[in-house]
C-alpha cells in the first residue's frame, strides 16, 4: 500500500467541505451541514463572515509578512486592545493553541528562575486535560493516548483529578512553579471547573507565591457568554492561553499575562517566525471589532441558555440515551449513556442528519456552534438532534 501524500494520522470521515456560509458547510457533492462543531470551536463568528474577510483579504494586499526583527504596529494595536479588555498587561503572539501552551510553561519556570527559585519546576496539571499535541503540552496530560509512544517526556509536571482541590493542594511542594488548568475541560468531557475548585487554585497560587495558569483556547473569547470564561469565578490568572476563536480560522493564538509573570520572558528568551505577522493582527481585529460591540457576549449567553434549555427539554425522551448536558454558554456536551458511544453517535448525526458535532471525552457529544446561531439554527438543531436520537442504534457489545 502507497503512502498517502497527506500523511494519515486523522482518521478524516466523508465529509469534504469546499465552502462554508455563516452557520452552515457545504460539501464538494454540494450538501449541506449545520455546523455545531465550528472547526473545534474555532469559526466563533462563522463562515465567511464578511468583516473578517474583508479584513483578511485587504491586508493580504498590503503586507503579510516581514519577521519579528522589525517593529510591529499591527501587533501593538491588537496586542493593546486585548491588553485593555482582560487581565493581562503583555501579550506573546502565536500561531497555535499549543504553542502558546510552550510559552506558558516557559514563562512560569523563567519567573520563578528570576525570583531566585530555579528550583520551582513543577506545574501542577489536571486528570483528562488537553494541551495541544507539542512534547511540552503533551507532558502537561496524563492521558495515554497522547503520549504512548513518545516518551521520554518533558519532566516537570504533575497530575491530580480535576475539580478535586485537596488533592491538588496536597501535590504542592518546594518544587511547584504553580498550576495549569482548563477553566472548562473542552476535550476531556466539557466539565467546568467548580467555584470551590477553580477559586481555591488562586488562593493556593497567593498563599505560596506560585502561578495561576488558565488555558482558555477552547473557552475563552466568547465562547461561555463571557469574554473569558474565569470571568465567571471572580478571579484572574497570571497566565492565560488563548486560541481557537481569537482568528476565526486564521492561524492564531497568544499567551497573555501580568507584567509581574512575564517577567523572566526578556530580549532572546523566546520567539516565533510566523507569529503575529501583519496578516493574522488583522484577522485578530477584526474578529474583536465583533466581538467586543455592545451586547455581543451577552447575546452568546441568552443564546447559551435557549440552546442548553432546548437539548434538556428533549433529554427525557431519550432517556435511554442521553444523561445530561455539561458545559456553559455556547460550550456544551451531551453526555451519551453506555452503550452508546459519542464518537459514533457524532458520526450518526453527521451522516444522516447532516448535523456536525465533535466527540469528547467521558462519553461526550459536544455542541461548539459559531457564538452568532439565532433562534432558527437552534430550532434546526434541535430538530436533527432528535432525528438522531430516534433513529441511532448503539452497538451491540457483541
């Protein structure tokens, strides 16, 4: 057997999109898919939305490219803007979730190095997190599935149950740097942190002079009804990474932090060829010139609620099937009872009911529709969703 050209570690399904309008895919055979996957909770405003088109396209004419040697006004700008609307007083631009993850890790061990503590290495992580598939970001989970077969590891880190904060507390020594976690876990099953659990990580990072790492690539930037989703804790990081939604499909990311954390991070300690260039600050700004107009995330959150409302209304008649809904804003999970599994499940509703979701874990069927769906597309939903229920037949266990 030949080997591909394009090289076969996804196990890539039938659909083969060749164009994309607002909420919906279209496929090279022309059919059409509502899509509630939204390219892994990227295309946040959509396809093809005009704004960011635009944007892309005029400064595709103008520069695209030139190096971080020179001078960056296009990344001052959104850097500043993203600076004035969070936390953080310093943005590192990249082109990827996992790669603001690396500069993360950098980050907490540089500051603690600079403080004099080069001893503090150790991040604390969560059980079922997802990173980003980098050696570094794969370190930071215990899941086997990403990391069989790729050891030796980054050293460093260390692993406790999530939402269990006594046994990450009970993790913490004179080697800790601080902690990284999932505000919401996207991957691992689309759970949210508790109150208790997530306010309890930064009262620990306070009382013992560590950092506070969120990752908010899945959801941050609108996706929970909130700007960020630590928004709804009453609490910041000292380090946040963000992706996904930040371009709308424009290869983007950005790790933000306190100028305190930041630190360490001077002139030679890090850098990208590719990130921040002129052509994805523009897509960048053009994605908050949306977002951040009057009511946007708290459009996303009344839409959060009739769409979360809508899935739990029809859970009943599915008993057989469906367990509950996890998540928050326009961040949800179906959670499928056994015998079913979400994967196939995902790929019953794709197949026949031209409805696109993602898998996730504990037995999740995710729900990551664009933040501007209206009451039709929540209608239409709703009405695939049962079709699907009615007509998905588990697997037998044989």
């Amino acid at each position: 057997m030949s080997t591909p050209a394009l090289m076969p570690v996804y196990p890539r399904c039938d659909v083969r999109p060749v164009r994309g309008e607002g909420c919906y895919l279209i496929g090279e055979r022309g059919e059409r898919y509502l899509d509630f996957a939204a390219g892994i909770a990227v295309n946040a405003l959509g396809h093809g939305h005009p704004h960011v088109t635009k944007a892309i396209a005029d400064q595709a004419a103008t520069l695209m490219h030139v190096s971080n040697l020179y001078g960056s006004p296009q990344g001052e700008a959104l850097a500043q803007r993203i600076v004035d609307n969070c936390f953080a007083d310093t943005v590192f631009f990249t082109n990827s979730g996992t790669e603001a993850v690396e500069c993360a890790i950098k980050m907490a061990r540089r500051y603690h190095f600079v403080n004099d503590n080069p001893q503090r290495t150790r991040i604390i992580t969560f059980n079922n997190a997802f990173h980003g598939r980098t050696l570094g970001a794969i370190s930071a989970t215990n899941q086997a599935k990403m990391r069989d077969g790729f050891e030796p590891l980054l050293p460093g880190f260390a692993y406790a149950p999530f939402n269990d904060l006594d046994a990450a507390l009970a993790l913490i020594d004179d080697q800790t740097a601080g902690f990284m976690v999932e505000t919401v876990q996207g991957e691992g099953g689309m759970t949210a942190g508790t109150p208790e659990f997530i306010q309890g990580l930064r009262k620990a990072c306070d009382d013992h002079g560590l950092l506070l790492i969120l990752d908010e690539i899945q959801c941050g930037y609108g996706r929970t009804g909130k700007f960020f989703a630590h928004e709804h804790y009453g609490i910041a990081p000292d380090i946040m990474t963000i992706a996904k939604g930040i371009g709308n499909g424009f290869p983007l990311g950005a790790c933000v932090a306190t100028a305190e954390a930041a630190k360490g991070m001077v002139f030679g300690t890090h850098g990208s060829t590719y990130g921040g260039n002129p052509l994805a600050m523009a897509a960048g700004m053009a994605v908050l010139d949306v977002m951040l107009e009057s009511g946007f995330f708290e459009q996303v959150a009344k839409t959060g609620e009739r769409l979360r409302a809508s899935i739990e209304q029809l859970l009943p008649n599915y008993d057989h099937l469906f367990e509950e809904v996890r998540g928050k804003g326009l961040m949800l999970g179906i959670k499928l009872k056994e015998p079913a599994v979400a994967r196939d499940f995902v790929a019953h509703l794709r197949d026949h009911h031209g409805l696109l979701s993602v898998a996730a874990g504990e037995n999740v069927c995710r729900i990551l529709p664009p933040l501007v769906i209206g009451d039709d597309h929540i209608a239409e939903c709703i009405e695939k969703l049962s079709a699907g229920a009615r007509s998905y037949v588990p697997p037998s266990g044989d």
